[in-house]
C-alpha cells in the first residue's frame, strides 16, 4: 500500500450527531503546510443560493481543553484565592461588604 501525502488536504464528513442547529453540518480535518486543525462547515443559504460556511481550530488547542478524563478525576481541584490576605473561599465571612442590605440600608433608602 502506498502512502499519500496529505499536506494541504482535508476531509468532511456528515456530522450524524448533530442535535442543535448551531452545530456543524459537517466535520473533518484538514492539514496545512504540514499542521493538523479540525475542520467544520455549515450550510447556509444566501442570496445567490447555498454555500459552506467554514470554521478551522488547531487540534492541540482541542486536546489541550478536553484533558484524560482519567487525570481530572485524579487531581484536586484548584484552590481559588479571594480578597486580601490570601484567605480562600472557604475562609470569607457570609456577609457580603459592598451589599447595601449588610450595612442595614436598603435599596430604597438609596
């Protein structure tokens, strides 16, 4: 079998799990100069007909957002810093300080 050079080529397929009308028509790959992106297509209707609307995204930015299910179960979660002093979420008071409601006044009385 022979293989082919796939440089500055791509594919797309039929998006059969589409269920939103913001969802792509049709999905696939493409590779350009060599650097893979994920490749989709919308059909849409324009004055002079039908046309492909098309969207490209690098495959890293992709895989780099939806990491191993395997590592997010198994890492803590981040610890969130709030206010001065480097107290966490878990550390502020209930009242909040900037609420009229906290210092006894009301929206009304504004």
């Amino acid at each position: 079998m022979t293989d082919y050079d796939n440089t500055n080529r791509g594919v797309l397929f039929k998006n059969d799990r589409k269920t939103k009308d913001t969802h792509p028509d049709y999905q696939g790959s493409i590779d350009v100069d060599g650097e893979e992106f994920w490749l989709s297509a919308w059909i849409k209707d324009g004055r002079k007909g039908k046309f492909m609307s098309l969207s490209i995204k690098p495959k890293e930015e992709q895989q780099e957002a939806a990491p191993d299910p395997a590592q997010r179960r198994s890492a803590p979660p981040p610890r969130q810093s709030g206010g001065s002093g480097g107290r966490g979420f878990d550390d502020m008071d209930d009242d909040i300080p900037f609420s009229p409601m906290a210092a006894g006044r009301s929206f009304l009385a504004m």
